[in-house]
C-alpha cells in the first residue's frame, strides 16, 4: 500500500484558518504535489483517490536550551560578505 508521510507545520496553529500539514514524502506512488500545505480533509481525500495511507509524523519537541538561534533560519550574505567578479 502506498503511503503519504505528512507532519503539522509549526507556525500554524489549529483555528488559524490556514492549511496545517506539510507533506514530507511519499512511498509506492507517483503522484506531484503542486502545493506546499494542506488540509486534513485535503490529505484524506488525497489519500483515499490514491489509495494511500496517512502517516502523521511526531514533531520535535523546541529545546529551550539550545545556544544554536540560526537554526531553520536561512542565512542571507550581507553585501560585504559577497563575492565580486
């Protein structure tokens, strides 16, 4: 059976009236994606047309303690750290 790996995005929040899952992967089917986020009811129809199973994958838990503030951020080069040709 094919199966469609999805986790719950973390600046969505449920009520917020924006799509909540991201999908992560996808196994035993060929199938394209043409957007980012989705809702449940989305994912669930998804799934049943494909006939493909659901699978929710646990979020990371937020260390308090971790020293790393860059982390998931994408890091832009400031004009002077630029190479010039």
């Amino acid at each position: 059976m094919s199966k469609i790996f999805v986790r719950e995005r973390r600046r969505s929040k449920r009520g917020s009236r924006r799509p909540r899952f991201s999908v992560v992967a996808t196994l035993g089917t060929d199938v394209r994606l043409y957007k980012e986020h989705f809702r449940r009811k989305e994912l669930e129809e998804l799934a049943q047309a494909i006939e493909a199973e659901l699978v929710f994958l646990a979020m990371e838990e937020e260390d308090d303690d971790d020293d790393d503030d860059d982390h998931g951020k994408k890091r832009r080069k400031d004009h002077h750290e630029r190479k010039h040709d």
